[in-house]
C-alpha cells in the first residue's frame, strides 16, 4: 500500500462520502499519493476516472490525474480540456519538449452536472513502430464505450520516472 494526503481536505471529509472522495472544485483541494515504486509507471498506461462536472467544457483545461511536478518534471497527466475533449500526455524524459500529447476529436457530449466515467489508455509500443492512444466513457466503471477511433502516431514512446506525486 502507499500512504495517500489530501492537500486542503481531511480524512473526514473522505470517510464522510461513503467511500470515495469527494473535492469541490477549489483549486488547492486535491487527493496525493507520494511517489514510490508502485505510481512510477513507465509503459503501458490505463487511467480510469469518475467524476462530475459542473461544466463539461471548462474555460481552461482540468486536470483529472497526474504525476506532473512542473514543467521539467512531468510523466503524465490525464486532462479535460477546454474544448470538453479528453487528453492524455506523457514525457519520456520529464521535458515539455519530448511530450506525446494527444487530445480526442470531439467533446464527450456530457451534460452539464451529469456524473460519468472517463478512461485513457496509451500502448507506447504496438510493436509496428508506433504508439496507440484510445478514450473510453462508461456508466458503471466496468462497461466501456470507446469514444473517436483509436489514435495511432508513428514512433514509440515512454514515460519518465520521476520523483512527482500521483495527484
């Protein structure tokens, strides 16, 4: 097991919301995990979040998940950007400037204040020569529904081991 903090929020507050945590949307409230062996992934990655939004197509991008310190210091971090599209971005080396960053064709079409399930998944090595990057939406977390056609870019990738939090 790894030992988790919750920036601004309690404990309590999490016990408090029949198992799951439940933040307001104010930055600096936000659930960490520090680093170690078990969050330093480096290959193949599967996130899988629930959430509600107010807006499903923010005014600035909304980050879901990431191990992303700062700018030099980012293995990935799984997004809604403003446009309401789902992106995923990884670093092989930590830098802006050796990112794969890749955002859906299309909003996810949610309705504003619904509760829904979000997957992205990037394959760094299908074996061709390439990285395969698909979106996924869900009701129950165990169902899946692939949105936009899978995604394939030429060249293999990875993701960097860094010293961030998971957050």
């Amino acid at each position: 097991p790894v030992s988790s903090s919750w920036g601004s929020v309690t404990a309590q507050d999490f016990q408090d919301s029949a198992g799951y945590l439940s933040l307001d949307g104010v930055a600096g409230n936000y659930a960490s995990t520090p680093d170690s062996a078990a969050v330093s992934i480096t290959g193949d990655i599967d996130i899988r979040v629930k959430l509600s939004m107010d807006d499903w197509t923010p005014s600035g991008s909304q980050t879901l998940t990431g191990k992303a310190k700062n700018t030099t210091n980012r293995a990935y971090f799984f997004d809604i950007a403003s446009n309401g599209r789902l992106a995923l971005t990884n670093s092989s080396d930590g830098s802006i400037a050796n990112q794969v960053q890749l955002t859906g064709n299309t909003a996810t079409g949610f309705t504003n204040g619904s509760t829904h399930w979000v997957r992205a998944t990037r394959d760094m090595d299908d074996g061709s020569g390439n990285n395969i990057t698909n979106y996924y939406t869900s009701e129950d977390g165990d169902s899946w529904v692939q949105l936009w056609a899978r995604i394939t870019t030429a060249g293999t990738t990875s993701i960097v081991d860094n010293d961030s939090a998971v957050e």
